[in-house]
C-alpha cells in the first residue's frame, strides 16, 4: 500500500535518513522500532510532507505523494496521529472529534463521532470533558478516534505508548490490533514499547542512525538475541521485556 523507496531526508542542511527503504502491505501491521534518534518519527514526518526529503521516492497506491500537503494526504485516506498524540487540551472530547471532522459534511461528522464513541466507550463517558483532564491512556485512545474520523486506509501511529502505565500501553496495543482486525486498517507504526509491538506487528523494520538494520517478519525480529539486546533491550531468552523506554506510571489510570 504504501512503498518508501531509497528515501533520504533530514530538516535544513540536516540529513537524518539515508537511503532508506519500506514497504508498508495492506491490511497488516508493519512496526518501526529503534533506538531514540534513529529517525523513526522523521521518516513519518518525511511521509506526512513535514521534513525535507532531498531524494528518493513514497509511493501511495501506485502514485507518487511527495510534497503533497498534509490535508490533502488525508483526502487519500492516511491519517497520522503525532508522538504524544495531537488533543486540543482545553476543548472537550466531542469537540476535538468535531475538529477533526473540519470540512466534513455536518452529518457525516455527526455519523462519524458517534461512531468513535461506540468503538471507544471510554469517549462517550467523558464526551463533555475537556481533553486536558484525560488521563494519558484516554488522551491516546481520543487521538486514535481523530485519526479515524476521516475513515482512512492508512494509519501512522507514533510511540502510542510513550509515558503510559504498562497495564494502560498494553490496552492501547490491543486496541492498534483491533483497527486491523475489525476496521481492515493498514498500520505503520512506530513504538518503543518493542516487544509487546513485534507481538502484534506483522512486518517489522529496526532503524539504527537513520538507515534500515533489519527488515523481515516482526516475529523473527524477536528471534534475532543480538539485534534484540543491542539495540531493543530485549533481554534473549530469559522471557523478560527490558523495554528501553520504561514507562512512568502514570499517578490516576483507571
Ligand atoms: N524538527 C527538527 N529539526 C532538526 N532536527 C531534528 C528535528 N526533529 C528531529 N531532529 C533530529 O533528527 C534525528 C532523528 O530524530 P527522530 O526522527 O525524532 O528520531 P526518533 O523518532 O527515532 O527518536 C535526531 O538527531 C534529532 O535531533
Ligand atoms: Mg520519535
């Protein structure tokens, strides 16, 4: 669905990513995992037109988007929700999902929000809450439902799980795996939280210093000791999960 083909880029005179190749398939859930710094979110931005790619070629659906403009990628259909997720924190939910329905038709934005409160209970609950008092597992789960409001084929998720308790990034995991399973929606995603996302993934990616380490099955990644150790802090065989971003727990999760 999606193809990132000899991609370089970087922000100014800056370079980030070199010659980086990735083939994202439909339907499928297709993880980038990666020391901080490795360029994991410049090749989203690289894809969603923000960074400055200076070669190479992202093909969506057989066309070519570089230099598209962000709304315009998602009139194509993919939808991108930022690291830290992207919630006006002093409107309520219901109006971030009104927001990120802008330009919709009323109706359809009417159908659509309902819609993300039933695959989200948690959003009907609080609908009249401003978002700055959710807590970071449900700020996470109403950026997740913005992205979805404009119905797209393709989601990028970055770090989703950044400074979640583990029991509430673990929800946020299933929820990823059930926007493929139930919605058919193609996922790339970037987490640190490596294991439980090479669990869930299909394909997956290890980016080191901007360039592509590894690239297979996300299953085998786990089966790769040094490549785990190294740069995941995914300890071989003693069944542990060394994540490299330990999350803080976070004071009031449910
Ligand atoms: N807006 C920016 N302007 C300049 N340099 C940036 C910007 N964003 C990231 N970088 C640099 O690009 C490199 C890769 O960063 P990033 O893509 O955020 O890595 P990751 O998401 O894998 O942690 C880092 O050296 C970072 O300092
Ligand atoms: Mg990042």
């Amino acid at each position: 669905m999606l193809t990132v083909t000899n991609l370089n880029s970087g922000y100014g005179k800056l370079q980030v990513l070199y010659d980086l190749n990735i083939e994202v398939p439909g339907k499928g859930i297709t993880v980038i995992v990666g020391p901080n710094g490795a360029g994991k979110t410049t090749l989203m931005s690289s894809i969603m037109g923000i960074a400055r790619v200076t070669s190479g070629e992202i093909i969506y659906e057989n066309i070519p988007i570089q230099g598209e403009l962000t709304h315009n990628l998602a009139k194509k259909g993919i939808s991108y929700v930022p690291q830290m997720g992207n919630v006006f924190a002093e409107l309520s939910v219901m109006d971030n999902l009104n927001m990120a329905g802008f330009l919709m038709p009323r109706d359809e934005v009417k159908k659509k929000s309902e819609q993300m409160t039933e695959i989200f209970p948690v959003l009907k609950k609080f609908i009249h809450r401003d978002a700055g008092t959710l807590s970071g597992g449900e700020r996470r789960m109403l950026a997740i439902a913005m992205g979805l409001m404009k119905n797209p084929k393709l989601m990028l998720l970055d770090e989703l799980s950044t400074d979640l308790a583990p029991i509430i990034a673990e929800k946020v995991m299933m929820e990823v795996a059930r926007l493929r399973d139930e919605l058919g929606i193609t996922i790339l995603m970037v987490e640190q939280m490596a294991k439980r996302a090479l669990e869930i993934g299909d394909n997956a990616y290890l980016m080191v210093s901007g360039e592509v380490r590894y690239s297979g099955k996300a299953d085998d990644l786990l089966h790769e000791p040094e490549l785990c150790s190294m740069y995941l802090g995914i300890k071989p065989d003693s069944g542990q999960i060394a994540d490299v971003a330990k999350p803080s727990v976070e004071g009031s999760e449910e």
